[in-house]
C-alpha cells in the first residue's frame, strides 16, 4: 500500500512542503525587495552612478541633510553641513561627521533614503560611505563624505515639477560582526 493513498498522510507532505516553501520565501523576500527597491526608487532608495551626470539644467534643488543614529550605537552623527542649493545634473559633495563615544572600536553601516520618496529615482549617488562599513576606535571622529547628483532626466518627469526641496537622510546601525568581537584598539 502507497502511503500517499492515506488521506493523513497526504496532508502531512503536502504541508511539509508548504512550510519548507514558506521558509525559502521568506529568505528570499529581502534580497528580492532590496533589489526592487534600488532598480526603482521605491521607499527613497537611491540610485548609484559610475560618473556625473554629464549636463546642467537651470533648475535649481535643495538637498537638506540628516543623520541618525539606530538604538544601541553610541556614535554622534550629523551633517557637517545643513544643507546645499545646486543644479540639476550639478555635482554636490557634502559631509557627514560620525564620532565613537564609547570606549570600544565599533563598526557601523549606515542606511539611506531620500524623502520625497517619488524623486528617489532620480537621485544619483556617485560616491557614499553608505557603500561599505565604517569602523572608529574609541573616541575617534571622522568625516565622511557623499558625492551626488539630481538626473536631469527629472524635469521630463511632470510628477516632480513640485519638486525644489530632497531631503537625504542616513542611519547609522551597529553591525552584528562589531558588537560580538573584543576591541583590539588600546585604551
């Protein structure tokens, strides 16, 4: 007699693998959003450049700066500077400035959006330290810097003629791999 023929039994594969399936899913899920959140702009993620943007429009854009700190990171962070007026396709390079004040070395990451979400799309980043992590001793301050752009490619976008004002904001996380490991910096 085949086992499946048991009306239990059949239930109980079938479940198992509808579980096994859950699990995959939901691994896959932030790889997958992540993905569709970079090529898209979707919830203020920006885009990554390989160069400038090659032409200057008259249209002026105000960037404002913000910085924050996730639960349990204890970093100051803020913006060297409140804010830049620039054109777009014009190159911007601002400075954000992290400093440990704990009595440990501790690596971070920093996250990012742009706000309003709908120009997300359209703002380019070119360089960032958002790119890779960044560890300070204890004490240390250091000043990051970020170099972007407005795509020009927004003023064919009608959505976005209201426009004038992107706020970039970062949040710097502790990563996991820093907060397990003994400091080896000297007191």
């Amino acid at each position: 007699m085949n086992p499946l023929d048991n009306k239990n039994a059949r239930v109980a594969v079938f479940a198992g693998i509808a579980s096994v399936a859950m699990v995959g899913a939901a691994f896959a899920a932030v790889p997958l959003y992540s993905l569709f959140c970079q090529v898209t702009g979707y919830g203020g993620t920006t885009q990554i450049a390989l160069g400038e943007a090659g032409q200057v429009l008259d249209r002026e854009v105000t960037v404002l700066f913000d910085a924050n700190t996730g639960r349990g990171i204890p970093w100051q962070f803020e913006p060297v500077q409140r804010s830049i007026t620039l054109h777009v396709g014009e190159s911007g390079l601002a400075y954000y400035r992290a400093t440990n004040t704990s009595d440990r070395r501790i690596t971070g990451v920093a996250s990012y959006n742009v706000a309003p979400y709908k120009v997300a799309s359209y703002f380019s980043k070119i360089e960032c330290f958002c790119f890779t992590e960044q560890t300070l001793d204890p004490g240390q301050t250091m000043d990051m810097p970020v170099l972007f752009f407005v795509d020009p490619l927004i003023v064919e976008d009608a959505y976005l003629d209201d426009v004038h004002t992107i706020t970039l904001s970062y949040t710097f996380f502790e990563t996991d791999e820093a907060a397990s490991s003994p400091s080896d910096a000297a007191p």
